[in-house]
C-alpha cells in the first residue's frame, strides 16, 4: 500500500472518489464470479442450461460497452453512471428472486446490460478529469484497485455462499448502491461543454469511431490481443487438467496473476509514461503471446506459474496504457463512445475465446493453440510500432482542431 500512495499525488478529486467508489464496488462484486455455481448448485439447473444463461449475461455486458458509452456523451456522465449503479442492483435482486428459466435468463441479461453501463463511463470521466501526461497513472491506479478488489471478493464471497446464496445478491446490490452514493455526492458533471453537439445524435452513431482509421486499426490489434489474453478462461484450465495439474493447484497457479498486480502494478503505473505508449503497447503484446507460447512447453504447476508471471507482466504493462491511448484519441465529444468500443472488443473476446480456443486445443493440439497465441502476441507487436505513425498523425489533427475551435 506504501508504494501506492505516492502515484496518487497530482491527481483530480474527483478521480480520488471515482477511484474508492470503484474499489468499494469490486470488493462487493460476489455474483458473477459465482453465478454459474450459484445456477447449478443453488437453482440446481442442468449445466447446459446454467451456460445459456451465463451467456444472457455476457450478451448484456457486451452491448453495455457502446450503450454505456454512448450515453455518457449524449445525456452526461453522471446521469449514465448514476443510473446504472442504482437500477443495476435492482436487475440483480431481481435475477436473485427469479425461480421460472425464463425470468432467470431475462434477470441475467438485464443485470449484464444494466449493471455493467458505468464501466465505459467511468473510463470517460477519467479522461475528462486527468490531463494526457497522467491518464496512463490513473487508468493504472484504477485497474489495481479493480483487482484488489476482485481478490478480495472471491476471499468474501467463498465464505458468504457457503451460508446463503442469498447474501452475495445483498452484498453485491448494496456495495454498488455504496459506489452509487460516492458518484453523488462527490464526483461531479466532467462531460466538455464541447460534448453538447453530441445531445443530437442518433443511436446509429454508436459505431461512428469506427471511420477514424487510427482507433479502428488500435481496435484490431486489442481484440487480436484480447483472443490471446483470454484463453485462460477455458483452454488453460482444460490443458492444465490434460497434463495432470490439481484443481488446487490450478487455483493456485490463477491467484499469482492476482498477487503479481497487486504488487507490482503501482510501480509499473509510475515507471512506464516514461516511455513511448505505442513501444510499451508492443512490448505488452509481446508478452501476453509469449507467456502464452510458454504455455506450450509447461509439465507442471511450477512451469504454468512461470509463463503466466511473464503473461501477467504483459498484462500489468497494457493496464494503464491501453486506455489512455484511446482517452488520445477519442474527440472530446466522443470520449465515451470510444472507451465503449474499446470495452467491446474485450466482450467479443470473451464471447468468441472459449469456443475458438477450445476447438484449436481440441482438434489441433495444445502446441498449435499455444504457438498460435505467441504468433498473435508478435504480430500484435509489430502492428502497434507500425501504427504508431498514423497515431501520431491524428493527435496532430485533434490539437489543430481544438485550436481551431478556439479561435
């Protein structure tokens, strides 16, 4: 915690309250990880049926990213934020009563779509309230505090189930209620006044970031990367199994990515806007395929651990960067819309991954799978240096145009 402290100075109020509020919700974040147990072994549906609706649920999460998004330029920050962390807990309670398969599926999709909206717009008022030299320190700070408070949950929400299912639904509801209470008194409207011409538009811009060539070639090379990143939700699990690995031992292995941002990811928040973002974007690249390659050559919990310490480094490098890169990018109009898409490309990951991955590991073999995923790691790598011209280029073009408007 020392080592934190220090990469806060310098930073908004406002950010200071987003940021405890952020953390107060991710320590309370007991459903998700737990739905599909709390589906099958609370409701006692067939497994099958217990996916479909973990996939309701990942459907809402990856149309909240543009929603999200897009309504934090057209009616406000805190107006989206606001209502998605106080009808979001309503959604939840509601998929915590539902008994019919039906309501069930309909309770997990709305409390997806619902409860996950204030993520892009979160992000947006961290690039309305930081200046461009700080964002990647503050995306930084608030990917650690979002994983302390992950480790925390998972810790909590062990304890609470073995009780009551029911008490991860309260918990959960009132700590987001908690963060709600936070936005309200504390963080205030960052939207610019130069965002008012975004009240006009229509639904049909949510995709509009997609024609700046410089965001859509940046949105390739993450969801490229995130197709990598990802296959540890299935085809890891699946080939650690296949060579032996225990379940506790797989759990293990998965709290050392937790441990290592934990503890290393202030330093690195603190030590990398010292460098280049599009060389530190490659270098990331590089390691999150790499570790995975390493994969590939992995006989045991030690070797697994390994590879996934050099994949977490990539990981804890991309954290801070990633984001502020697209808060450059973005006009100022359409801060939310873009960190939206950004979302969304890790939602297409998390969507397609487990049935690509599984389906290489299953048909092609571990070493084709893992291979694969350095192959993708280096190219994502050689696309970030080679894109940073353009870059670079339409920062020019954004500080000619705010200049413009000055006058």
């Amino acid at each position: 915690m020392p080592a934190l402290l220090p990469s806060l100075r310098g930073l908004p109020r406002g950010y200071w309250f987003l940021w405890v509020g952020a953390l107060v919700n991710r320590i309370g974040g007991f459903v998700a990880p737990f739905l599909a147990i709390y589906l099958t072994e609370g409701l006692h549906l067939p497994i099958e049926r217990a996916g479909a609706v973990v996939s309701c649920y990942g459907l809402g999460v990856l149309i909240a990213s543009p929603l999200g998004g897009h309504l934090a330029d057209v009616v406000g920050r805190r107006p989206a934020i606001l209502a998605s962390l106080t009808l979001g807990p309503a959604a939840l309670l509601l998929l915590g009563c539902a008994r019919a398969p039906a309501a069930i599926a309909v309770a997990a999709f709305a409390y997806g779509l619902i409860g996950d909206v204030y993520r892009p717009v979160s992000q947006a008022i961290v690039a309305d309230l930081v200046p461009p030299a700080d964002r990647p320190r503050a995306f930084g700070i608030l990917y650690w505090a979002v994983n302390l408070g992950v480790a925390i949950a998972a810790t909590l929400a062990g304890v609470m189930a073995k009780r009551s299912f029911w008490l991860l639904f309260v918990g959960d509801a009132a700590t987001t209620l908690a963060f709600a209470a936070i936005v309200w008194r504390f963080v205030p409207e960052t939207r610019p006044a130069a965002a008012a011409a975004a009240r006009r538009s229509s639904p049909a811009e949510l995709l509009s970031p997609l024609r700046d060539a410089a965001f859509a070639g940046f949105l390739v090379l993450v969801l490229l990367t995130a197709l990598v990143f990802d296959q540890w939700f299935a085809a890891l699990p699946l080939d650690m199994r296949a060579h032996g690995i225990p379940t506790d031992s797989y759990g293990l292995v998965m709290a050392l990515n937790g441990v290592l941002i934990v503890l290393l990811q202030p330093t690195a928040t603190a030590w990398l806007p010292r460098f280049r973002r599009s060389r530190v974007l490659a270098v990331s690249a590089f390691l999150v395929g790499a570790g995975s390659g390493l994969y590939a050559f992995a006989r045991s919990a030690t070797g697994y651990a390994l590879a996934l310490a050099v994949f977490t480094l990539g990981e804890i490098a991309q954290a801070p960067v990633a984001p502020a890169v697209v808060a450059d990018l973005a006009p100022v109009e359409r801060r939310g819309s873009y960190q939206g898409l950004f979302l969304m490309a890790w939602g297409v990951a998390i969507v397609v991954t487990p049935l690509l991955g599984t389906w290489v590991l299953g048909r092609l073999g571990s070493s084709v799978l893992w291979g694969g995923c350095f192959a993708i790691g280096a190219l994502c790598a050689a696309g970030h240096v080679a894109l940073a011209p353009l870059r670079a280029r339409r920062l020019m073009s954004l500080r000619d145009e705010a200049v413009m408007a000055l006058d």
